[in-house]
C-alpha cells in the first residue's frame, strides 16, 4: 500500500525535504486536543515543542517514513490527497 504512495513521490519527485512540513503539520495536529486541554501557555509551548521533536526524528528516517506517518494520521486516501496536491 505505501508502495503507491511512494510512487507518487518518485512521479512527482518529491524527496523526504519536500514532505518534512507535511510531517510537522500532522504531528502539530495530533497535539491539539492536549493544547486545548492546557490553557497554560508554557504548557502547550511544551507540548508543540515535543511534537516537533517527534516530528523532526520522522523526518530524519526519510520518505518511507514519512509516508507510514502520514497514513497513521490522515489514512491512506488522506495521505495521498495531500502528496498529489503537494
């Protein structure tokens, strides 16, 4: 299944530099019911700066990575809505 995916990536050549906002853009919206949990503002400073370590260690592991994260939080079709459109 990822396979199509990354071949989406290689068709429109997109290397893992190319999809490294789209990580940090999930990563950022997978925190947010913790951020609104949390109206303290060193809180959810915290919380965005965790997930983009997270978001930063996916990135380091590449394209396939990228993409079995994208697919974790979008689902497949979500994931490869927004590698068509990137």
């Amino acid at each position: 299944m990822n396979e199509a995916l990354s071949e989406i990536c290689r068709q429109r050549r997109l290397t893992d530099e190319d999809l490294d906002e789209l990580v940090h853009e999930a990563a950022a919206q997978e925190v947010l019911p913790r951020l609104n949990e949390k109206p303290d503002d060193d809180i959810q400073e915290a919380i965005l700066e965790e997930a983009g370590k997270a978001a930063a260690g996916i990135n380091n592991g590449g394209v396939d990575a990228q993409i079995s994260y994208l697919v974790k939080q979008y689902g497949f079709e979500g994931a490869k809505h927004l590698l068509q459109t990137s």
